[in-house]
C-alpha cells in the first residue's frame, strides 16, 4: 500500500516516527512547513496523513468533515473508534486524547485508484496551500507573518 512505510503499527495502533511524518510531508505533499521537520522543536505528524490513513481504511464518503483537535507528535499510538453507525470515526490515543473527528454520510466508495488519485491530489494541494495561495493572498490583504517561522493550523476540511 502507497502509505505503509509512513506509519508502523502495534496491537492495532497507529504509530509515526518523526521520519515517516516528515517523509510523508516531503515525498507526498511536497510540503515545505517546518513544523514537518524531523529536527523541528515542535515537529507535527502532517495531518494529512491522517487523512489519507482515514480514506485508505474506510473509503471516501460522499459528504466528509474532517475537524482536528489536536497536534500529533512522535509517540502517541492511536486508535480509530468508529462509532456503530458507521458516521463518525475519532482519532484517538491511549488516554483518551482526540485529535481527529470525522462526520461521514452518503454513498461510501472503496475503490483503491480513485482514493490513491484523490489522496495524492489533495495532499499536494495541501502542502502548497500556503506558500502558492496565503502567502499571496496575505500580502494582497496586507497581513503580517513570519515567513521564516510560519505556523497555520487549520480546524477542519
């Protein structure tokens, strides 16, 4: 599968090292943040892994929302806990902690090329979100930001 040597798991849990999540943000979304470093103080699994682990593993619905709650570092094993209807999975770890919350409804397809197809294109859309469309976008709007320490964090998709 495209997305095995990005993770690794244990008793059933999803696991990332810092090389697998900055891997994944380099080799999939061509994504520049540093926040994806693997020497980053704050390093963060990209959450697009996360994303595309979600669409491997329970297809892609017709209406999707996707609500993050929380940063993943190095460490945390996670869980994914669908709930008995089959509309919402959570992201979780061992204490409880969520980081990801998606709603899901409509006719659910599991073919694998068109996921590979839509996981790659929104993935590199993604990772140049904001040096090809904020960056512009905030310069036109006269918005300040640290280009040399950026850090956007984005809710829901």
């Amino acid at each position: 599968m495209l997305l095995d040597k990005y993770y690794y798991r244990v008793n059933g849990k999803y696991l990332f090292t810092r090389q697998q999540g900055s891997a994944f943000a380099k080799e999939m979304a061509d994504d520049f943040n540093p926040i994806h470093n693997e020497d980053a103080k704050r390093f963060c699994v990209p959450g697009d892994l996360l994303f595309a682990l979600v669409l491997a593993n329970y297809g892609l619905s017709q209406h999707m929302r996707f609500t993050f709650s929380g940063m993943v570092g190095e460490g945390p094993a996670l869980s994914f806990e669908e709930h008995e209807d089959g509309s919402r999975i959570d992201i979780v770890d061992d204490n409880g902690k969520k980081y990801l919350s998606i709603e899901r409804s409509g006719d659910n397809a599991n073919d694998e090329a068109l996921i590979l197809a839509l996981t790659r294109s929104y993935v590199e859309f993604s990772g140049h979100t904001f040096p090809h469309i904020l960056v512009p976008l905030m310069t036109e709007k006269g918005i300040m930001i640290n280009t040399d320490r950026p850090f956007v964090v984005y809710e829901s998709m």
